[in-house]
C-alpha cells in the first residue's frame, strides 16, 4: 500500500523526492512535547529507500531516548502507537524553512504568533544548529487586515541545510554574507504565515506549534507538520513568578534568554552526548547544542547554557517544558567559562540571558492574581522593556502610564538619529574616527539599506510589543527624554550633541523637537508612532510630551508633530504633557487648552519644586515627594485638570514607594496612578480600601 500511494506520486512528478515523519499517540500530548523523540528521514526516493525509512521510523519507537522519555512521563511502552506520514518533500533547500508558535514561547502571552526560520532544510532550527530569523505578528489587528508584525530580529544563520546524494541525503553547507545578512521572508509571507497559524490554532482550539517550509522553486509556502504547544497551554496562569537579582557581578557570556528564571550552580562542559555521564545533579550544562539524546542530563541541571540555537530550538522547548533557565546562541559560552566555576544563569533581565560569574542572591516573588477589587482610580503600569511587556500584560491594570522611549532607542537601535540620517555624509569622510563610526552602523544596520528606515522600524516594533502586551487598554509613549549626556553615549553621538555642565535641566524634552538641528531626528519618532498606530492598528497608543517648559512649546511641538503625521484627535490620537516643571502646575489652565491631559511627574517636580540635585548624596536627605510644598502643587494641578475636564494621572516614583502618597492622590481624585509592576497589585487593594472609605464617608 506504501509503495502503491509512493507510485501515485510519481505519476504526478517523476523527479519527486519524500519525507517520512512520525505521528504518535504519545507525541505532543498537551502535557508533554515528546520533541524529536522519534526519527524523521528526509530526500529519500527510490522504492527500497523507502520501504527501509518507514521501518526504520516505526522502530524509532524504541530508541534508548525514546524509551527513557517514556519512563519519566509515567507513560506504558505498549500503548502508545505510531503512525507514519510521507509527504512529497518541499524543495525548502533552495528557500527556507521553521517554526510556528500560535503563542509566546517564553511568556505564554496567547495574542502574538512567533516565527522562526533559516536558509534550507528546517532541522538546523528545530535542532538548534542556527541561530535563526525571529518575528512576531499580533493576532487581534492581523485579524482586522493590518499589516502586524510587532517584531523582526535578524539571525546570524551561518549554515543551511541542503540535499546531498551520498548515503547521508542531507549535508549542511556555510550560507553567503548576503544570506546572512538578509531576512529569510519578506512581510507579505511572514503575514500570511501567521494568518495560517491562527486557522490552524482555531481548527485544533489550542495553542500550536507548527512546521513551516518555502519551496524554492515554485516560490510557495507550505504547513509540513502541527501539533500542540506543550509548556504554556498547561501553566496556572493565575500565579506569576517573578525572579530577580538583587546582586551585582560580572557577565562572563550572554544569549537568548528562555524563560524568566534563574539558576545557580557549578559548571559542567560537556562536549558530546558521550560525555554525559560526567553531569550530575545541580550542575549548569554548558555545550555546543543539544538533542534529545541529551535529556536524561537536562532534566537535572540547575541551568542550561548553548553556543548555538534560537528560540524554538531543542535546547528552548525541553528547558521550557522542564522549567529551567536556559540561555542559547551564546556562540561562546564553552569558552567564557570552565569545569567546576560556579556561576548565576540569569534569564529575568529581558530578551538577553546572562552568565554571570559567582552565586549571586536573587529573590523570587510570587503573585497571585485571585479576584481583584474594582477601583474607580485606574492603576497603569510604567513598562520600560518591550520584552517584558508579554508578561506583565498579565498582571491585571488598566494600562501602561509610562512607556519609555529611551531603553527601545539605547536597546533596539543603539544609534543616534542624526548619524542615520546623515549617514551618506559620513561615508564621505576620511576621517579614522568617523570610519569607525560607518563601521559601526554599517554593523548594527545590515538588514537596511536604509538607514533610517533602520530607526523607524525598531523603534516602532519596540513600542508596537508593549502596546500588544496590554491592547486594548491605553499606553501612554513619551516622547524621547535623553539628556545630551546620554544622547552622546549612542554610536555617533557625540558628533552632534554639545557638552552641558547640567544636562538635568538642560536640552532635553520639548526644547529639542523644534530645534531646527535635532527637528528631523524628532520625525523619525513621529513616523514611527504614526506606523504603530496606522500600520499595525494599534490605535490604543497615546502619546506625551516630556519637559515642556512653556505652553508655546507646547503649540509648536504639537505642530511639528502634525507635520510628520500625527495629528491630535485624528483616529482617537490623544496627547498628554509631563506636569514635572513648576511651570506646568502654576500655567496648568494654559497646558490644558493645548493637551488632552497630564502625567504628573513625580520625580523631576519634587526636584525642581525645592531645588536640589536627587542624584547628589549631599542634599538627597531633604528629596521628598511628600513635602508640604510638592503635594500642594500636586493638589493644584488635578483641581485645574477636573475643572477643564482633562485627564490627570502620576506616573513618578511616588505612589509606588509610599502608600500614604497613593492615598492622598485618592483623596485629591486623581484620575490614574502609573506605578512600577512590582507594586501594582498591592498598591489596587489599598486604592479600593481608600475608595471604600471615603464613599463611606
């Protein structure tokens, strides 16, 4: 019958070539990913070729790995049952290939569908041998036909997978600097990719993981295998653990963080799954990659570290299952430690994992998100890092507060504004010093010929994740907020940014964007936010204006803004001001005819409201947002705000460090309370306890 159906084929296309995949009743189980436990044979042809591939694939059941597996799931060797599939092979070595999750891998946020792949054949992903291309498309404005990849991370990709025909069928091949340095999919196919995964999701009605392909020459994608995601699908969503250090030490390698834990323990560098016996119990596997012959060993380390492999490689989805911390790609982590150090495997500082020398302390913090009280007082949340925002979308508030722009720019991009747009300028250079400078873009940007676009497009995917990690609620962006001092530590930066002997209160915020130098460099955040809105159709993004000293400030940032697009009122854009300058508080009446509401600044208004340095140790005692004078202030520009019917909120560091602040701001009817995440819930309970008291009079 294999051999009849194998023949059909042949009719249809004599030069075909087959895979042959297992399906077993056992494999993928929503509690177990079984994950390469059963052998998969690719470009075979030929009748005996065949024949020999499904035997070989039907007693792959029995692997030593296969049936050690078995035995920690507690699942009976004799019922469980394996089918076989062979499809017609996708010619994929002459394209790409990867891997799907209908969900987050790392944070089980369900709204995002992420995308891997690589030049070639798609083991060299699942197997962790590349370091592969990354997107993320937002399900809900895909649905409503936007254009919604939120994220685009180019891979090193050093090696593909072709076909070969020796006895081995396939061989890895080194790819070209051009391949490198390119995305293996144009938007169009990562967004019709992400279209099939949610039909695929909404078929099986659980999150999947999904196997994708292009054939290289037809210039089609196809779907090659799904099956259910495995980790997030099971986890109590109502607990959320949150680890953190809270010591210092030094980096000794850094990766791909997965997961958000952290591991501690002595180092074992093991070079092949010959060695593996040497591992024991509690100690942090460092290798080259890994493959499920490794599992015995992962199942009981402390942490795991790999040179190679990308987020949906083996190393990722066993150490995920498994719940340990897991840091890929770091291409040299065999090297940055040795046998018997002891070192801390940080996985809860965002996108990139640490190895960090030393056992350093760390705390972990459990929040139960039971049934929580309404509060007339919305409680938002301030979100600085992008990759963060997945997660603690899940921590029940009403939005971000305060989204910053600064660590997108200094994470994401790296680059002052002014060196990309005047790039070509630079180039023209002789100069040593500005060489290294174009060297340095040239680096950062090599998936853009446009350099600008470079800026755009990551700032916007930066804001873009945040804004899908709490859609539909509001998030607030501030605008850029660097002083020239930090201005001047991005690459080029100090071409173009003057030394200031106080830069606090100096050229930053508003002052900036109508500066006829710096004005164009202030479009390029415009243009990005206009795309999060217009492209993505994550309208649920407010904008606000930092450090605005004047309300003609005020009237003409708002005019350069219009000029770049984003016009106030169009398609719901709203526009906020910092309320963190006296002169906010004392021409409130004046702020509120131009801006739709305030951000009381905590901080920066304590500061300038009594005249000190918070950053020097000499008069840091007397800083205090409770003084009598700061809370008047505070006091006076809610008043002004309920009279004009403007919104108000705070969005300083206040309410998150003192409750008898978070208090007052209830009596005074604040509007919202931006607070860091940590204090959110806390800070919900006694805003409704507060609320109840004064509704009891």
């Amino acid at each position: 019958a294999i051999l009849e159906a194998y023949h059909k084929m042949l009719k249809e296309d004599k030069d075909i070539t087959v895979a042959v995949r297992s399906s077993a009743t056992a494999e993928d189980l929503p509690d177990a990913s079984f994950a390469g436990q059963q052998e998969t044979y690719l470009n075979i042809k030929g009748d005996k070729e065949l024949i020999r591939a499904c035997k070989d694939c039907f007693a792959s059941l029995f692997t030593n790995r296969a049936i050690s597996y078995r035995e920690d799931k507690n699942f009976d060797h004799l019922n469980v049952y394996l089918s076989i599939g062979v499809q017609k092979m996708v010619r994929s070595d002459l394209a790409s290939s990867g891997v799907i999750f209908s969900i987050d891998t790392e944070s089980g946020f369900e709204k995002v569908v992420f995308i891997t792949g690589s030049w070639g054949l798609g083991e060299n992903v699942v197997q962790g041998k590349v370091n592969p291309d990354e997107f993320y498309v937002f399900k809900p404005t895909l649905k409503k036909g936007y254009s919604s990849i939120i994220g685009k991370k180019l891979g090193s990709k050093k090696i593909k997978m072709v076909y070969t025909s020796g006895m081995e069928r396939v061989k890895n091949i080194e790819t070209t600097e051009e391949e490198r340095n390119s995305f293996v999919l144009r938007d169009e196919e990562v967004l019709k990719l992400a279209e099939w995964a949610v039909i695929i999701e909404d078929h099986y009605g659980k999150p999947m993981d999904i196997e994708w392909a292009k054939d290289g020459r037809n210039n089609k994608l196809y779907i090659v295998q799904a099956r259910p995601e495995t980790v997030h699908s099971q986890q109590d969503m109502n607990i959320i653990k949150t680890y953190k250090l809270i010591e210092e030490g030094k980096v000794l390698a850094e990766g791909q963080a997965v997961g958000q834990m952290i591991g501690q323990g002595t180092v074992n560098i093991i070079k092949s799954a010959k060695e593996i016996e040497k591992f024991k119990k509690g100690e942090v596997l460092v290798t080259d990659m890994t493959d499920p012959d490794w599992e015995p060993i992962m199942k009981i380390a402390a942490a795991i570290v790999t040179n190679k492999g990308g987020r949906t490689c083996h190393a990722a989805i066993v150490s995920r299952e498994l719940g340990i911390p897991c840091v890929i790609g770091t291409e040299n982590g065999t090297e940055s430690v040795h046998n018997g150090q002891k070192v801390t495997v940080s996985c809860a500082e965002g996108e990139r994992g640490k190895i960090y020398e030393g056992l350093l302390k760390f705390k972990i913090d459990e929040l139960k998100l039971e049934e929580l009280p309404k509060t007339k007082t919305k409680i938002m949340m301030n979100v600085g890092i992008p990759e963060k925002a997945f997660i603690q979308g899940q921590i029940p508030c009403d939005g971000v507060g305060l989204a910053r722009e600064e660590f997108i720019i200094n994470s994401y991009i790296g680059i002052h504004p002014l060196a990309l747009i005047n790039y070509e300028e630079l180039k023209k250079s002789d100069k040593p010093e500005i060489k290294k400078i174009v060297a340095k873009i040239d680096e950062k940007t090599k998936a853009y010929s446009d350099k600008v676009q470079f800026f755009i497009d990551n700032l916007a995917q930066g804001i873009g994740k945040i804004a899908a990690g709490f859609y539909p609620n509001d998030v607030i962006v501030r605008l850029s907020d660097f002083k020239t001092n930090e201005y001047a530590n991005l690459i080029g930066g100090k071409l173009y940014e003057p030394e200031e002997s106080n830069p606090m209160i100096g050229w930053r915020g508003a002052s900036r964007y109508y500066d006829k130098e710096f004005k164009p460099a202030f479009g390029l955040e415009c243009i990005a936010i206009k795309k999060v809105r217009d492209e993505m159709g994550l309208t649920n993004v407010k904008v606000m204006v930092p450090f605005c000293r004047t309300p003609e400030e005020g009237k003409k940032v708002v005019e350069i803004m219009k000029e770049y697009g984003l016009v106030q009122g169009e398609n719901g854009l709203e526009l906020y001001v910092m309320c963190e300058i006296p002169s906010n508080v004392i021409a409130a009446e004046e702020f509120a005819e131009i801006f739709d509401g305030f951000s009381i600044g905590s901080n920066d208004l304590t500061q300038l409201t009594l005249g000190l340095d918070r950053d020097s140790e000499l008069v840091s005692h007397i800083y205090d947002e409770r003084d009598i004078a700061v809370r008047r202030l505070v006091k006076q520009v809610i008043d002004v705000a309920k009279r004009r019917g403007r919104k108000i909120g705070i969005c300083g560091q206040a309410p998150s460090d003192y409750p008898e602040f978070a208090e007052f701001l209830v009596e005074c009817g604040i509007d919202s309370m931006s607070l860091n995440p940590d204090t959110v819930i806390k800070t919900k309970l006694l805003v409704a306890e507060k609320e109840k008291k004064l509704r009891k009079g």
